[in-house]
C-alpha cells in the first residue's frame, strides 16, 4: 500500500579460489536510474549500457535492487524488513566457448565430494549433480552459477546404510547452456564410515 524507494547499485561478480561469490562495487557498466521510488503495483525501466565490451572471457556483474528504510513512525518500536536482491548481468565476449569438466571424485566419511571446473570463457548454470549405482541408489542436488575460470566443490551426504553396500559411484552434472560431465569413482566401505 505505501511507496517503495530502492537504490541501485552495480557489483562485479567474481568467484574465489573455492568457488565462493565475490562482489566489488563496479563503473564498467551505465545504469539508470540509480535511485527509484516505485507507486503501489507500478513498473519502471532500468536501463543498462556498456562502457567497454569484454574481449577473451565473460564478465559478470549484479545491479544490486535495495530498498531504503522507510522514514521511522511514531507509536513505539517496530520491525522493517528491506528487500535486497542481485540481477545477473553478463557481458559475452565475441567468441564463446562453453566447456566444463568434473575435476575429481572422492568420498570421505560418507560425504561425495564432486570438484566442478568452468574450462570455458563464459558462465554456465548447473542445474543437477547426480550420484547413482545402478538401480539400488540415486541422490541428486541442484547447483548454482559456475563463472568463466572459476571452480566449485559439490558435497552430497550419502545414506550411511546405503553407502557401505556400493562398489561404484557414476556422477553426471548437466548444465545450463547444455553440457554433461561425467566420472566414475570405485567405493568401499571404509570411505562411509563417520
């Protein structure tokens, strides 16, 4: 019922060594309006340029929507909730080259460990890591954002009563544009145990 007012702010988005996301406030990119006030069931435009275009890999940014705390209000203490969210912003470079690959398979006290590596120049999404053997188990968990360069550790908890009867575990990750990567790792029981 009462007026919104949010400012925006662009972030570029790298990830870490292990795969976490970083951002750094950023100018590469131009954006307007930098600050909005929106009416009950209104919509606007945001506008985004490019400064310079990226050359070998992709880059990554996040405008950053963030809701400013509305003026406070007489008649005692209360609770405000702001929203924050990131909108992905991907600049392509002239040539693109989605390529991916499972870097290692291990098992340690009944935890899968699958090490993924974007091999490519541009991002992809992982949308399942799946973890079968044969017909008797299958586990699956979804993924997130794999950026150009960057790698992530994948850990899916296996069933302790499941996990001591497999000799073989086939992973498959499918990805967003289309890839699947495979690997195999043999299991024995001492791998399962806390």
């Amino acid at each position: 019922a009462e007026s919104l007012r949010v400012q925006l702010r662009l972030f570029e988005w790298t990830q870490g060594a292990l795969g976490q996301d970083d951002y750094q406030l950023n100018e590469d990119l131009l954006y307007f309006p930098r600050l909005m006030t929106l009416e009950k069931s209104e919509q606007k435009l945001v506008r985004v340029g490019l400064r310079t275009p990226a050359l070998e890999r992709e880059k990554a940014y996040r405008l950053f929507i963030e809701e400013l705390p509305a003026p406070p209000v007489a008649g005692g203490a209360r609770v405000a909730i702001a929203v924050r969210f990131g909108v992905p912003i991907f600049v392509k470079p002239a040539k693109e080259d989605i390529r991916g690959e499972i870097e290692k398979i291990s098992l340690d006290k009944g935890v899968l460990h699958v090490g993924v590596r974007n091999s490519g120049n541009v991002h992809f999404r992982i949308q399942s890591i799946k973890a079968a053997s044969g017909e008797t188990f299958t586990k699956e968990m979804s993924g997130w954002y794999l950026l150009a360069g960057a790698a992530r550790d994948h850990a899916l908890e296996l069933p302790a009563q499941d996990c001591a009867k497999l000799k073989q575990i086939d992973v498959s990750v499918k990805t967003d544009p289309p890839l699947e990567l495979k690997g195999t790792l043999g299991v024995n029981a001492s791998l399962c145990k806390p």
